[in-house]
C-alpha cells in the first residue's frame, strides 16, 4: 500500500502472472514421482555432480527439436543447475580468475542483476558496456575493447591466473562476455546469425567464454494480428550451436576442447522461477569441469528434487504442450494488447520501438526510446507519483561502473508478462497521459538522482 488514490499497475516486475504457472502439472509429476519408491529416493538424496541423468537425457531430446542444430545435442554436453543466476555464479567460479580475467563484457543495456554477480566474483570496476544495434552486439566496439584490454595486461606483467589453482578439468578464460542474445532483456532484440558468428570469431581470437542466458528462446510468436500455430523451432540457433559448427567448431585443430560458449538455460520463464532449476550446456569438457564448482562438489546435483520433477514434466510431454498451447499464445495475446497500445498512445507522442520489422518477437518486455528532450528517469518518477504506474528506466541497464554520461537516458523497459491482461491497455493509456503532461510542462516536483531511481527499480522488482 503506498496511500495513491489511484490502483498500482506494476510494469517493471519481470515474473510471470500467477494464473500461466502450470500448478496442476506439476501437482501430477510430483505426486508421480514421490509415490515411486526409486524416482523419490533418487530425488530426494544427493545426487551426482551434473544432475539427473534422466532429466539431461530430455533435455537433451527437446533442445535437439527445438533448435534443430546441426549435430543432436548430447546429454553428455548439458549439466543440471540451480537456474540461471546460480549457474553464472558457479560458470564464474570455475572459468574465471579474478585477477587473471581482464574483464567482463556485457551487453549494454544488460540485465543489471547480473551486475552483482558479476561484482561478488571480484570483478567491481572491470565491466564493459558494449552497445547494440538492431543486429545485436557491436563487434567492432568489443574488438577494440579487448585489444587495449590485452595491452593493458601486457603492460602489467598479467600473464597466467594467481587466485585459481591449476586443475586438469578446468581452465581460467583471459575474458568473460554475457549477453541474452534472444528476446532480450531488456531491449527486447534479437541478435543476428551473422553477428553470432562474428562473436564467436572474436572470442576464440581473445580467449573469452561467450555466456549467454538463453532463457526467453522458447517463448516466440508472430506479429501476425491473427492467431498462429505454436512456433516449435527457434528463431535463431544458439551461439553455442555457432561455437560447436562454426568454422571447424570448438574441437577445431590448436582448440583445447573447453570451447568459447556456454548456454545457460532456466526452467523459470517456461515452468515457474520458484523451482529454481535449470541447466548448461556447452562442451564435454566444459560441462564436466562446471559441475565440479566446489559448490557442486560439497553439495553434489543442485535442485535434484525439482529435477526429478522437471525429468517427469518433460517425458510427458506435459512441459512443451504447456509451452506450445499456454505460454505462447497467452503471451502473444498480452504482447499484442501492449504494442497496440503503445502505437495508439506512444507512437504519437514520438516514442519509438527497435527492431520494428521482425516477424517473430518473445520473451517477457517492451524496449522503447522516448523522444527528445524526454528523460526516461523523469518519467519513471512522475508515471509512479502522478498515476502510480511502475516502469524501468533505462539508466537502470547500464553496466556498473560504465555507464556514460547520457547513455539510456531515453529509453524505457515495460513488461507485459505479470500484469493481469485486462489492464494492460489502461496501463499504456495511463502513461501516455504522463508522457503528454511532460511535452506540455504539465508535470511538477523535482527528479530523482539516478541511483536512488535504481534502488527502487531494484525493490520494485521484487515487491
């Protein structure tokens, strides 16, 4: 409760709505898998350090389908995780040297809780925003980051990791670039094929682990504005797909066999994020060393229980018709409502949308750019105090410690996926009112620094 007279509409929170989680599914496969007296106790002891071999074995299946790679995926190349966010946190544990590890490349704008994991890793002060365009990340900004990068390090004698011990499963990468190459979050976009495999050209020439979240992937639909079949195929392949073919592959002559990419995967946005389960894929080799994290190793197969279950979801099928016949068309419905929306009352006002001509779009959020002299942070303040409406500013995705002076100054994040439906226009309608008192000089009261707009983004988030 914050006293408004008028309902909060929350735009900013990226959670799925209460009513898409699929409860009685998961009410049926655990109530299968405990009343089985193998599957519960193979749930419910420790398990073995890559996760439940059922489960890779389908996942391994339904990526195969999914994103039709050149070569089936091997259930050897995945390993089970605690989701996506504890996945990075062990990815850094294993491949990185705080020290040795010159620094993190993020996309930018980035999703800026991986900030801090990327800070409680050791590397506060050494993340680099790299732009984007409607293509996806700028490759020729990236190269010449690395170059001065490498530089520096020669400069400073930095030539073999000093925190790291040496292990024979393991190796320590001289850089880290993350990205969410698909539906991203937040701008939305899609990375280009061309631009992955520019990526990866960069990071095997540079000795940089590509990590990229791949988790929006399989939530995809037209911009048809009449219904569509269920898209079962992705839209682009994975830059770790790109890593295994590209060029002779990660098995290339002169490779050491760990690769240049790992995908990291989530059951969060297709099932529900309270499971907190997920997985990784990348090389034999790769996969094998990040399921021996010291934390993996203490506490052997993260979420092993919640795997069992995720085992039973997807040999039923129960998971993809839940993707194909729920997730999609509800999210394609509520995507439509609030494009239509913000071209009905935006547009107008001078706000624009990137990548305007795809055929496919998905994920969970809405990436727009106000138009000048417009500040988004100005916005999110009077949108909350004057018709309490929660949005994300775009200075909340700059990359900590690189952000530029005027950079995202403009832009907005909305999301459509936890607001009930039924609001959804009201809601874009409402901001629109804001946008044009701001045109007008109708807004009155006084901005708010940046940071603390940031320390609300972040409390709003998980309000």
């Amino acid at each position: 409760m914050n006293g408004h007279s008028k309902t909060l509409i929350n735009l900013l929170r990226g959670w799925p709505n209460p009513g898409l989680l699929p409860k009685a599914q998961l009410r049926t496969a655990a109530a299968k898998v405990l009343s089985d007296p193998d599957l519960s106790s193979e749930g419910l002891l420790y398990g073995p350090l890559p996760g439940n071999e059922s489960l890779r074995v389908e996942l391994a299946a339904w990526l195969t389908r999914f994103y039709k790679p050149k070569h089936s995926v091997g259930w050897e190349r995945i390993c089970i995780s605690g989701g996506a966010s504890q996945n990075l946190a062990c990815i850094l544990q294993v491949y990185s040297d705080p020290i040795f590890t010159r620094n993190i490349w993020m996309v930018s704008p980035t999703y800026f809780l991986a900030c801090r994991i990327f800070e409680d890793a050791g590397f506060t002060g050494r993340m680099k925003g790299v732009p984007e365009d409607d293509d996806g990340i700028d490759i020729e900004y990236l190269r010449k980051g690395l170059q001065q990068s490498e530089r520096d390090a020669e400069l400073n004698g930095n030539w073999k990791p000093i925190l790291k011990p040496k292990r024979a499963w393991n190796k320590v990468y001289r850089h880290i670039i993350y990205a969410v190459p698909t539906f991203a979050n937040p701008s939305s976009k899609t990375m280009s094929l061309e631009r992955r495999q520019q990526l990866v050209t960069v990071a095997r020439e540079y000795d940089a682990l590509i990590v990229t979240d791949d988790v929006y992937d399989q939530l995809q639909w037209t911009t048809s504005s009449t219904p569509s079949p269920a898209l079962k195929e992705a839209v682009q392949p994975r830059v770790v797909d790109v890593d295994r073919c590209y060029e002779g592959g990660a098995g290339r002559t002169g490779a050491d066999g760990f690769g240049n990419a790992v995908s990291n995967g989530s059951f969060s946005k297709i099932v529900a994020p309270g499971c907190r389960s997920g997985w990784a894929e990348g090389t034999e080799i790769f996969v094998s060393g990040l399921s021996n994290a010291g934390s993996t190793n203490s506490g052997s197969a993260p979420s092993q229980l919640t795997a069992s279950f995720m085992t039973e979801l997807l040999a039923s099928g129960e998971l993809e018709k839940h993707v194909y016949t729920t997730l999609q068309p509800a999210y394609a419905q509520r995507y439509k409502i609030m494009i239509d929306a913000i071209k009905e009352f935006l547009v107008p006002l001078g706000v624009t949308l990137p990548q305007s001509k795809r055929t496919v779009v998905g994920g969970y959020f809405i990436w727009m750019s106000l138009p000048a002299p417009l500040k988004a942070d100005d916005l999110a303040t009077y949108a909350r105090r004057e018709e309490n409406i929660i949005i994300a500013p775009g200075s909340s995705f700059g990359v900590y410690g690189d952000m530029k002076d005027g950079d995202l100054d403009r832009e907005v994040r909305v999301c459509f996926a936890w607001v009930d439906e039924s609001i959804i226009r009201h809601s874009i309608e409402r901001l629109g009112h804001v946008i044009s008192r701001m045109q007008g000089g109708g807004t009155h009261g006084q901005e708010f620094p940046s940071l603390v707009l940031r320390r609300e983004v972040v409390n709003a988030e998980f309000q």
